[in-house]
C-alpha cells in the first residue's frame, strides 16, 4: 500500500475509535512496554499527543521509565514549519505547553538538548509495517531528527493497529523503529 492510502486508511481507523476503547488500548499498550527491559536511559523525546487526531498518550509509559531512572530528562518537541526540522526542549518545573496551529500541545521554552543526547524516542505514527517502517502525517519531521541522533537511540512506535503489510513507496530518508508497542503485541524489528 501507499503512504497516502494508508495515511487515509489508519485517521479513519482512529476517527471511530470511542473513548472507552483509547482508554482501555492505552491501559493495554503500557502492559505491554512493561515487558520490555532498559538500561542506562538517561533522556528521552516524548511528545504530547494531538487529541482531535486520537494520538496515543505516551505518559504512562513515560511515568514507568520514570519509576525505573528517577533522574530521567524528559524533552518535548518544538516544531518549525517552515523547514520541517524539530528541536528537543527539556520539560522543566516551569514549562508550559501551549497548542500551535495543528493542535499540539507544544512546549514553549525551555533548554534545548543536543539530539546525541537522546536515548530513547517515542516516535508518533499513524501506521507502521512489518518490518518497523512508519507512516506518520508526511513532513518528515521525525526522519530528520532521528538523523542527527546517536546510532544507538532507541526509536519505539506506539500504534493502536496492528502493522499493515508493506508500505510499498518507503524511500531512503525512512528510518525503522526499532520496537512498535500495540495493545497486543511487542514488535521487534531488524
Ligand atoms: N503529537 C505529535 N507531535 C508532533 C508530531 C506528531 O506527529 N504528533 N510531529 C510529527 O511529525 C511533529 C509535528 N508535525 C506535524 C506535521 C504535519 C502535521 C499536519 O500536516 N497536520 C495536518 C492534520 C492532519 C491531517 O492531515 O489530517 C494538517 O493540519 O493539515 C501536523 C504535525 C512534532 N510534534
Ligand atoms: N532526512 C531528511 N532530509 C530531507 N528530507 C527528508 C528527510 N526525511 C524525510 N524527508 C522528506 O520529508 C517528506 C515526508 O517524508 P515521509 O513521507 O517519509 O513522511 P512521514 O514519515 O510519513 O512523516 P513524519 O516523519 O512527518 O511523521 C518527504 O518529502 C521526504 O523526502
């Protein structure tokens, strides 16, 4: 299938999603990431989701890594449209978050951190396939921030669906995930 078609497909597939069943799908998908193990995570991207687009909300399984590394830096993306790139902002005590033009929550100040400093990404999409492609609302925000990452950061998808086949017009900026949670499963890639 194609981006487009799948992009199309998944919204839709969210769209009828009632609240009752993001609930219980979230409850689902952090039993699920409590199966994974980490160690030595010192700073993670997290993101805030777009309600309006029923986004996965990735904070339970932010407050888990907390528990388990009590000194986690937490970062929020800011976006720049005007070239697609992103920067990673460390939340703070005194951070606020204020929703930009496509209904995100974005963090509005705060210490920038450098993207080798990244251990761990939670990585929005609106599909993935099997082998750990993703399809996410087309401006490649995320393949350009992964890009200047380590080579060792680990990038975790989080999806409601289970993956679709292949996405057929994957190009050569498309970095994998290296783990997809779903309510029912844990996806390991490569
Ligand atoms: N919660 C969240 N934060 C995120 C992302 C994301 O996917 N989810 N991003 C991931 O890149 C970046 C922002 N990127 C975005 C890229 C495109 C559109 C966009 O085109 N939105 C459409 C609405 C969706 C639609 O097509 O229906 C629009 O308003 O036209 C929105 C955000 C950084 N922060
Ligand atoms: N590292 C990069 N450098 C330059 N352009 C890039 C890079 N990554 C992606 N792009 C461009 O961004 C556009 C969107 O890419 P793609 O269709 O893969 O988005 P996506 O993965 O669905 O969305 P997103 O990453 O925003 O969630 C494409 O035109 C692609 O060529």
């Amino acid at each position: 299938m194609l981006k487009t078609a799948i992009r199309k497909e998944y919204k839709g597939l969210r769209a009828q999603l009632s609240h009752s069943d993001i609930l219980k799908k979230t409850d689902l998908l952090l039993i699920q990431f409590q199966k994974l193990g980490f160690e030595n995570i010192h700073t993670i991207l997290s993101y805030q989701p777009i309600s309006q687009q029923n986004e996965i909300d990735v904070e339970n399984l932010v407050r888990y890594l907390q528990m388990q590394f009590p000194e986690l830096n937490v970062c929020y993306p800011k976006s720049n449209f005007s070239d697609n790139s992103m920067e990673a902002i460390l939340e703070e005590e005194e951070s606020e978050f204020q929703l930009n033009d496509y209904f995100i929550p974005e963090i509005t100040t705060g210490k920038i951190i450098a993207p080798e400093e990244i251990d761990l990404i939670f990585v929005p999409l609106l599909a993935f396939d099997t082998e750990g492609f993703r399809v996410g609302y087309g401006k490649g925000f995320y393949d350009r921030f992964i890009q200047k990452c380590r080579e060792d950061v680990l990038k975790i998808g989080v999806s409601f669906f289970a993956p679709v086949d292949q996405i057929d017009d994957r190009n050569s900026n498309d970095i994998p995930l290296d783990f997809c949670i779903t309510p029912e499963d844990i996806y390991a890639f490569q």
